[in-house]
C-alpha cells in the first residue's frame, strides 16, 4: 500500500509517461508536483526502494510493472469517481478534478468495483478519457483534434486535452461539450482560428481552445 503522496507521484509520472518517450526526468514531476526538485529526489529513492519505479541519477525515471499497476488504478478509481459526482450527484465537469483528487486514494477493491457495476460499466470519464477495466486495459477511442480538421468536415466532440476549470467553462459556454455534433466551415489562415456550427450555431475558436478539443470523424 503506498500513501497519499506516493500514489500522486505515480500517477504524475504515468501521465508524463503517456507524452514521452523513455525516462522522466526529475524537473518535470517537480514542475507537475509544484515542489523542489530535491524533495522529487527523496520520494522516487522510496518509490525506487519499494521496486515502483525504476531511476538511475541523471538519466530519469521510468515506472516497474507494479508501479505502472499501481499508477492505472489510481487512475481508474479518479474517473470512475468523476463519472459518479456528474451523472449522480450532478456536479458539473469542470468541478470534479478536485474532488476526484480525493477520493481515488480510497484502497477498498470492493467499493471501486461496485462502484463501476453501479454506473454500468463506463468506457469514459466525463472529460472524455478513457476508464481502465479492473484488468487495467483501455479501450481505444479513436479521436483528431479539432485544430486538424479541415473545412466542410464533421464529427462529434469525443473529449478534451485540457481539464481547466476555466477551459472546461469557456467550452460550456459556447455549448462544446461531449456528444455534441460540430461542422467546420472555415479556418483563418492568418491565426488558425476555426469557424463551425454546433447545433445550428456558429462560432468560432481559436487555434488554442481547438487544439484540446477532440473529435470523432
């Protein structure tokens, strides 16, 4: 069992794991944890002892098996927590990280998986990433950024990149939200700024909000 500040360090490490190719280096999880890069050092030295991650000085740090197992569950238990505190306590999307912050570091096996069964099997969180099975395997869902569309194409928002609050409000506001059906009408060449139609609304988005925002074709 690790504690409260072990498992954020692994998940912070997986997720940078999920941008980069080969080991993390030590700056970047102290960026990610707000923390001095020496107080990085101590705690991947126990993470190192407890045979989680694997670290050599100056060459970085990759996760073990378990610490990989460890990291995806945490995860997993984050989402499906998300799920829960939007579709049955109806928080909003943008409000959930926090609260999910807390309660994935709950250790019943039990509960997360009655948890799962209640909400029937999630594929997705409410952002739209992916919620790892009990075994620890996504489903892929396949997606293109909105930046990346062309003129007279069309999908439906799958998910987002960026879980801001203030992103995730901006969205709300201009109705982008999951599931919805959008249609690009024009791209500016000078900014790339990307005119569409989302339910017979147009509006238009800047190269930046549409760069994290996710399509299905």
């Amino acid at each position: 069992m690790q504690s409260f500040t072990e498992e954020n360090y692994l998940k912070i490490i997986y997720h940078l794991s999920q941008n980069n190719i080969g080991a993390i280096q030590t700056n970047a999880i102290a960026e990610k944890m707000q923390t001095k890069a020496a107080s990085v050092t101590d705690m991947i030295k126990k993470l190192a002892d407890k045979q989680l991650i694997n670290y050599k000085k100056y060459q970085g740090v990759t996760l073990t098996p378990s610490g990989k197992s460890a990291a995806i569950n945490i995860v997993r238990k984050h989402r499906l927590w998300e799920v829960f505190l939007v579709e049955k306590l109806n928080f909003k999307w943008d409000q959930v990280h926090d609260i999910a912050e807390d309660l994935e570091h709950i250790q019943s096996t039990e509960l997360v998986e009655k948890l799962d069964e209640f909400l029937g099997f999630p594929k997705s969180d409410p952002h739209g990433d992916p919620i790892p099975d009990k075994n620890g395997q996504f489903d892929t869902i396949p997606f293109t950024k909105l930046n990346k569309l062309r003129t007279s194409e069309h999908g439906l928002i799958m998910g987002v990149s960026e879980h801001s609050s203030n992103f995730l409000k901006h969205l709300e506001k201009l109705g982008l939200t999951l599931g919805k059906k959008i249609a690009i009408t024009d791209i500016n060449d000078f900014d790339g700024s990307v005119e569409l139609v989302v339910e017979q609304k147009k509006i238009s988005v800047s190269r930046e909000v549409a760069k994290h925002i996710l399509i299905k074709i």
